[in-house]
C-alpha cells in the first residue's frame, strides 16, 4: 500500500469545509462566527508548529530534547483543563496540573516502561504522541470532574450545611457530590470505548493502517492506548475532585463556600 501525500489544494479544500460550521452558526444567529475563525486559524497555527518541532525532536532523539517537550505539552494541558469550567477557586490550576500532571506520566511510564517497553523511554516517535494522547482525555475528566464537583456543592449548598450542621462530617457532607463528580469526568472515556471499532476508528489506529501497519498490529496498539487513556482519565478526576474537596472543606468540618468564585 501507498502512503498519499497531501499537497496545499488538499489541505486548501479540507479547511473550506469549516464554512459549513459559519453557515449553521449564521442562520441560527450562534454568534461564534469569531471563535469559529480564531480555533480554525489556531488547528493549523499550532499543527504546523507541531510538525516542524517532532520533524527537529526525530532528528535529536535525547532526553533532554524530548523531556522539555513532554512537560510543555502537559503543563498546557493543566492549564487548558483549568479554565473549562463555570466556577473557579484559588488553587483551582494548581489543583489542575497536579492531577494532569501525576495521572498521565504515571499511565505514561507504564506503558513505555512496561507494556510496550520502548528502549530508550524517551523514544520520540513513542512517547510524544502516547502522552499527548493520553493528556487530551485526561484534561477533560479534570476539567468535567472539578467543574461538576463545585456544581454539585454549589446547588446542593443547603444539604451540604444541613449535614455538617447535624454532627456529621465533611467527608458525609460532600460525598454524593464527589461521587457525580467522579462519575462525569470519567463518562466521555468510557462512552469512547463502548463504541470504538465499531461507530468510530481511533485516530491512532487509523494512522497506522494509513501508513500501511498491519491492521491487526494497529489493533493492539489502540487496545492498549484505550485501557491507558481509561487509567489516567480516572486517577487524574479522582484526584481533581479529591483535591477540589480539600480546598472547600476545613479541617474542622465547615463548607468554605465563599472561596467558590462565578468566572466572569
């Protein structure tokens, strides 16, 4: 098999496609023909710059080449889930890059280390693409758990100070919030793998066989990204919402409600 290159008219016909998104947004008066642009004028901004940057990191494959890449791309992710949601906390990024942070290089080494055992682990071709993989979801189950965590507290403010009021603990108080919480964040992964292979064929997947992989070998290699992607997405809510909850708890058991901010 081929592999097709794609030449500039390609690429020139593929992003005419985005009008489609303009039309929708005009005739129902959406008003997001702006951030249309801007997020269209971003993909291919940041794509090329990407490309150029792994075409130099392939061509220099040491650690402390790749190392500076890896921590850029997660520190953008902390920040990007951060700023999803409708309400916010002081040490809420904080909160967010810790949780992207240990839950995607935890999952990350695992799987260079142990399962797909890439010698060099800092192999560029691997681990750059496996962790920005493995970010992409995780971000949105920080940002979807923090979000319905504080969510939860918020509309529920009066159960939650009926039950500390009552004798009982913070823990009791804030328990059925978290549970939501933890449950939403990790829906979108677990929606994912109900239907990949059969609705949908991961862009992982569908790289490799476009590239002439085997498509048995491509296969496994998604197996083994999707059972990732699940592992960090559910450590990193978990600890988003563990975190969020120790920032409006005290220790004496009070709701600390006024540090829940509206964004502006």
């Amino acid at each position: 098999m081929n592999y097709q290159n794609l030449t500039l008219a390609d690429l020139a016909i593929a992003a005419s496609l985005i009008l489609v998104n303009g039309i929708i947004s005009l005739m129902l008066r959406l008003e997001i023909e702006r951030v249309l642009f801007w997020a269209a004028v971003r993909t291919v901004v940041q794509l090329l710059a990407i490309g150029y940057v792994l075409g130099v990191v392939f061509a220099y494959p040491y650690w402390y080449v790749v190392l500076p890449i890896m921590c850029l791309m997660t520190w953008t992710a902390g920040r990007a889930a951060a700023c999803r949601g409708r309400r916010t906390y002081r040490g809420l990024r904080a909160n967010s890059m810790l949780s992207v942070w240990i839950s995607s290089w935890l999952i990350t080494a695992i799987g260079l280390l142990v399962i797909i055992r890439i010698h060099p682990w800092y192999e560029p071709q691997y681990a750059i693409p496996i962790l920005g993989m493995i970010l992409g979801n995780t971000l949105t189950g920080v940002s979807l758990g923090m979000d319905r965590m504080m969510q939860e507290l918020t509309s529920g403010r009066g159960t939650v100070e009926m039950i500390l009021t009552l004798g009982g603990s913070r823990w009791e108080a804030a328990r059925v919030a978290a549970r939501q919480a933890i449950s939403a964040g990790m829906m979108p992964t677990l929606n994912q793998m109900t239907v990949v292979g059969i609705v949908s064929l991961p862009g992982m997947m569908t790289g490799q066989v476009l590239a002439g992989e085997s498509p048995i070998d491509a296969v496994r290699y998604q197996i083994v990204i999707m059972f990732m992607i699940a592992a960090s997405s559910a450590i990193g809510t978990l600890l988003a919402v563990w975190l969020t909850y120790r920032r409006l708890f005290s220790a004496d058991h009070r709701f600390l409600a006024s540090r829940l901010v509206q964004r502006s």
